[in-house]
C-alpha cells in the first residue's frame, strides 16, 4: 500500500466509479425525461462517513510511521553466542582465579573465588582470594587448617557462614571424594555452601559442562537482550529460563564469564556502552530504548535500625578484651568487642548500659558506630574503661570465652567490619 493511506481515499469514490448497468429496453426515455426534476436531499450521513474515514486515515498513517521506525530484532542464538565468545577471547578481564587461554581451570580456585564472590564485589574479593592461595595452596591444606585459622583470614570479609562451610565442604571433599570435585551441578549442589548459582558456576567454569550460572551480571545482560520488564526478584526464574536458551552447548564456561564481564564493563547498571557491545543488534531492551531502565526491581521495604551498646576496655599494657560470639547466627565464633543484645527498641538499648563485662566506671565515647547488614542497620554506643590488672568480669562477660589480645596483635584475629570499626572509633576519640 503506498505510504499515507491511498487506497481508503480511493475507496470513497468507488460509487460514483462504478460502470452503470444496461438498460433495459425503452428505459432511456424515463431515464432522459426532463419534465420530472429529480430532486436530492442533502445526506448527513455522507460527511460522517468523510469523518470517519479521515480518522482511519490518520490512524493509518501512524502505523505505518511507527511500524517503519525499527524492525524487531530477530535472536539467532548461535550467531550471537559466537559475536560474544569472539569478543570475550580479545577483552576478558585477567583474575587471579580464571585460568589463561588454553589452560585447564582450576576446579580449586573456581571454586573458592565462587564462594567469595556470593554478595561479594569482585574487587574486594581478589586479596582475599591471593591471601587463601597463599596460605592454603591446595584443597587439601585448606582441609587441614584450623577454624580460627579460617575465621582469621576470611575477617572482613563478610557473610561469615561462608568460610565455616568452606571448611566443612573442602573436609568432606578430601574425605569422600579423594579431594577431587564432582563435575556435574546436580552434585555439586549438595556440598555445604554450595547453591544452584554456584553449582552451575563450578561445573560450567571447571568443566565446560553445558549449566547456566545466572549472578548480578547476567541477570541485566538477560533482562536487556529479551527486554524482560517484569521487577526482580520475582522475574529471577524467567530470567533463568531465557539465559539457558542463550548457553552453546560448548564452551558453557567461557560464554558464562563472557556474559560476566559484558555486564562488568560495557553492560553497566547505568549508562550502558550498548554502541560498544557485540551483541547490541540482538538487544531488544536497547532497540526499545529502555535498557537502562532495566532489570527493573521491586521497591524494597525499608531495613530496620537496631541499638545496643559497644564495651571497649583497653588495659595500661595495651591490651585490649575480646569476645567469642557464639556459634550459628550473624557473625557466629567470630570475635567482638563485647556488646549488649542488638534490639529494634532505642529506650530498651539505653537500659542495657548496666550490662558491661567489667566492673568499674565506664564513661561514653562522643559520638555513635553505625553499620548496615543485610537485613538492618545497627547504631552501638560506644563506652570506654581502663581496667586494672585484677578488674573482675561481671555475669554478663561470658567469660569462658573472653580473651586478652594486645592492640598491636588485633589485625590477626578474626574481628568482622563492624568490631574493627568499634576499634577505631574508641581508640581514635
């Protein structure tokens, strides 16, 4: 149909078009008798179809301009499979974990640099990871070391049932496994520690079985080539289903760390460098316009504040009194400076200022140490003693499992973020 609708305004004169039938015999006479004017009453019927029709034709010519504006891309899955490998072997990123080109993986360090990375940026991740290898060349000596070695090392790190399951994960795989990791997901999911994301990480990346590992960056990469505008979390599963049928049923692993790095470097969270990236053509999100608005998320409630009480006590010989938390729960066997019980309710927070381990006059350091966990914020008030030599534990010191370690000593135990931030608050006020 030729462009602004040509054919509707033909239509409107297809009457007056029409080729006139014969006539009957003797019909001409009545047809070019003059004496009988005919007479035509005006048709308002006649100017609401002309309105009706300019409305079709406007209509139609807004399809036309909008349908012509770009065709939808159409996602051969194997050709873009193969743009993304080909860009990945020029551009991937050097970690310390991922083996160079023609190089078998490492199961152990896929593994480990897995387990770091869960919630975890990758930048933060790499000294840690350097600190294991260094410390724990192979499996089998990560096995043998002690937890408060493990707890030690992992400080700062975060999320602390990770490094106790590393421990138990890399026991079990020494004991029943010859200290060898299964090859396939299914398996590997029934490791401590281990979920389906990792399982699939491990497999893919180790051994180049066909899995699709879906993080962080994967999950935008998907949500932008098939314009996915349904929010997360609830849209993970689809987001899943879609990245499966990206994954070639060879070099799994490498397309998985490609897709990693897309989303690292190019397929950013904002601003996207989509006229970089080498599979753009295929981008719905990017043909629609949207794909910096997506993956799109749902609003989050907003995470609760908790209150309780820091009890710094710091001795003439410069030591300084450390806690072991119990096992299980946030930042379980790992050591604090002792605290009140963290609680929702601010007045019930200031009454816990009579339950420090120590006798003896504390006084408040000016000033609050506020710190975010996953699930809620926390606000410590910090309180400070010199005790003497022979300063008595109070009921609430639990101390069986109260220690004395030297400040210059403190960087080697394990004390997670918030302690060494206790630390630095009290000494520095």
């Amino acid at each position: 149909m030729p462009k602004g609708g040509k054919a509707v305004h033909s239509d409107v004169g297809l009457k007056s078009k029409k080729k006139a039938a014969p006539l009957k015999k003797g019909s001409a006479k009545v047809a070019n008798d003059k004496s009988k004017p005919v007479t035509k009453k005006p048709s308002k019927k006649k100017s609401t179809t002309k309105k009706t029709l300019k409305i079709k034709t406007t209509t139609l010519k807004t399809k036309t301009k909008k349908s012509a504006a770009k065709p939808k891309p159409q996602k051969n899955k194997a050709k873009l499979a193969s743009k993304l490998l080909k860009w990945y072997d020029k551009e991937q990123r050097e970690l310390p974990w991922r083996a160079k080109p023609g190089v078998v993986p490492n199961p152990y360090h896929v593994w480990l640099s897995e387990i770091m990375l869960q919630q975890t940026v990758v930048k933060t991740v790499i000294p840690y990871f350097n600190k294991f290898i260094s410390l724990w060349p192979a499996i089998t000596d990560l096995a043998n070391a002690s937890d408060e070695d493990i707890r030690r090392a992992w400080a700062g790190l975060g999320y602390y049932t990770r490094a106790a399951n590393l421990h138990k994960c890399a026991k079990l795989i020494c004991e029943e496994y010859e200290g060898n990791f299964p090859i396939f997901a299914e398996e590997l999911e029934t490791l401590p520690g281990i979920g389906p994301y990792t399982a699939a990480a491990i497999a893919a990346i180790a051994f180049d079985e066909t899995a699709t590992p879906v993080d962080g960056n994967i999950e935008r990469v998907v949500a932008r080539q098939f314009a996915v505008q349904d929010p997360l979390p609830g849209v993970k599963t689809k987001l899943k289903q879609c990245a499966t049928t990206l994954t070639p049923p060879r070099r799994a692993g490498d397309f998985a760390q490609a897709q990693m790095d897309l989303g690292a470097t190019i397929c950013t969270p904002k601003n996207p460098s989509c006229l970089l990236c080498p599979i753009s053509s295929s981008c719905e999100g990017y043909h629609l316009g949207i794909e910096s608005t997506l993956p799109k998320r749902a609003s989050k409630k907003p995470k609760p504040t908790r209150y309780g009480s820091a009890f710094f006590a710091l001795r003439e010989d410069g030591s300084v009194l450390l806690h072991q938390r119990p096992p299980g729960g946030l930042l379980g066997n790992m050591q604090e400076i002792p605290t009140s019980e963290w609680t929702e309710n601010k007045e019930q927070a200031e009454n816990m200022l009579k339950s420090p381990p120590l006798k003896g006059e504390w006084w408040p350091v000016p000033g609050n140490v506020k710190h975010t966990f996953t699930h809620f914020h926390l606000e410590l008030k910090v309180f400070r003693i010199i005790p003497g030599e022979e300063a008595e534990f109070t009921l609430f010191a639990d101390a069986e499992r109260c220690k004395w370690v030297h400040r210059d000593q403190l960087a080697d135990e394990a004390l997670p973020s918030v302690m060494r931030k206790i630390i630095q608050h009290a000494l520095n006020s």
